[in-house]
C-alpha cells in the first residue's frame, strides 16, 4: 500500500504534523496585564472615595440632629462625669473577686509566657520562670528604679520551667521543668543538688532510681525543709531527703529517695498526678 492509502486507511491527514507551538510576546502579554491592573486600581479608588464621602457626611448629619437635642436638655446634664481616680480604683469588699490590693509594680520577665511564679516566706525574694527555659530572681530590698533581675540563669538547657517554690526557711529554691530532673538551687541561684533520671525502659517505674518521665510539679515539706516531694508522667509520686545526697561524677550531689508512691483509681488503674500538696504539718 503506499501511503496515500495508509493515510486515508487511518484517517490521517498526513504523517507529518503542522500544527506549531503557539507563540507568546512577553512584552505585549505583560502590558495587557498592566493595563488591566490600573483600570482596576482607578474603579476600586472611585469606590473607596465615594465611601469615605459618604462617611463623612454622616457624623455632620450626627452632629446636628446631638445639638438640636441637647438643647432641650439642662447644661448640668451636658457636662461630662467626673471621677476621682482614688474612688474608681476602689471596689466592693462583697466582690468575689476583690483583691485587697494597695501597690503594684510590674516585673518584665520576658517575650514568651510565664509559667511559674515563687515567693519566699519573707516576701522579700521572687522567682519567675517561663517558656524561655529561664529563672530569674527579683530582690524587692536591693532592687533600684529599672526593676530588673539580680540573677538569670537557666537550670536546664532546653526544657520549659513548670514550677518554683522556695523551701520553709527561703534558703533553697526548688526548680522544676518538663524533663525527669528536678534541680535544687540556693536563694542566690547557685546550683545545690539534683534528682537522677530514671531508665525509662524499666517495667516498673518504681523499681527505677528516680523518675523516667517528665515531671508535673514538686512542692516541700511545710516543716522538715530537707524534704521535697515530686510527681511525674511515669505514675508515680517521690519523696526525697536533701541531707542524703552523693556526689557523684563532676561533683553533682544526687539525693536519694526515701518514699514512693504509686496511686490509682477506684479500680487498681494506674493513674498520672497532676496536682499534689502535703498537709497543714507534714503528716499526710
């Protein structure tokens, strides 16, 4: 067959096809879309001006209907209240949320949020803590106009702090972050000692030397100030003695715990403590 008849066989026109790419000017194309760009720009503006003529007719409008109506009104109505900043400040005892505050200052602890707060017993001494991974102390006896920190310092490399609170006598400062490490500081910042991470791979997290999992807060003994108490994700509550600390490699003190605690629901399920607080005197 020759190809002529190939052709018509397959209903091709020919083998070769001459249809080409369509070409485009870059220069054309981009000032057709310049020109439509402006005509839009020109129809929004008309838009947005006869709105803000329309805008600024009302308040005249306003204006004369408050005056043909304050008119009818005694002057002693037309002037504004006045009150004393002595007595909006002051609020109702019977206010559930009323707080007996005389002075306040505000501390800048930094861009990201707080997450801590402590104060010692004196009063004298707080600790702040956040996203940062910072602590910072503020001495209200020795702090001057800029109301800055005295110390800044950040216990741990890259965990957020989740609780401060200084021992009964205000000498230690106990640190507490989202790793399984709770730090024990002095009031001036000072590194003292700190509890030992447990093997997190254990079967029984209370067969392990200290916590495996992140901690949820820690809280001292109200009276014995070598006592701490803290309370983790592994389901488990420990109970640790500052004076029984070793030293062990690069001079860290580790204390050992003296009690654990494992509570469980109504039906004998593990369960994970959030919140835990000793008694009035430390019995319970």
């Amino acid at each position: 067959m020759s190809a002529d008849e190939i052709q018509k066989a397959l209903g091709f026109s020919s083998f070769t096809s001459n249809k080409h790419a369509r070409k485009f000017e870059f220069m054309e194309v981009f000032q057709e879309a310049k020109t439509i760009a402006k005509e839009r720009n020109e129809e929004g503006n008309k838009k947005l001006a006869e709105l803000e003529a329309e805008l600024t007719k009302e308040p005249e409008t306003e204006s004369a209907v408050n005056k043909s109506d304050s008119s009818d009104v005694d002057s002693d109505a037309d002037e504004p209240e006045i009150h004393d900043s002595k007595d909006s400040k002051e609020a109702d005892p019977d206010d559930p949320y009323f707080v007996p505050m005389t002075d306040s200052l505000l501390l800048k602890h930094g861009p990201k949020p707080l997450t801590a707060v402590a104060v010692d017993p004196s009063g004298s001494r707080v600790a702040t803590g956040g996203f940062e991974f910072e602590v910072k102390l503020w001495d209200f006896s020795g702090m001057d106009k800029s109301c800055r920190a005295f110390k800044v310092f950040q216990p741990f490399d890259d965990n957020q702090i989740k609780d401060l609170e200084f021992s009964p006598s205000g000498e230690s400062l106990l640190v507490v972050s989202a790793s399984p490490i709770a730090k024990i500081m002095t009031r001036d910042g000072e590194f003292l000692c700190e509890t030992i991470r447990g093997y997190q791979y254990i079967t029984d997290p209370a067969s392990a030397k200290g916590h495996t999992h992140s901690l949820n807060g820690g809280t001292w003994h109200p009276i014995d100030g070598r006592k701490f108490l803290t309370w983790s994700q592994d389901t488990t509550i420990r109970t640790w003695i500052i004076d029984d600390a070793e030293t062990i490699v690069n001079d860290t003190r580790i204390p050992k715990y003296c009690e654990i605690l494992r509570p469980k629901t109504a039906q004998g399920r593990k369960v994970i403590p959030t919140a835990c607080a000793y008694s009035r005197y430390g019995e319970f």
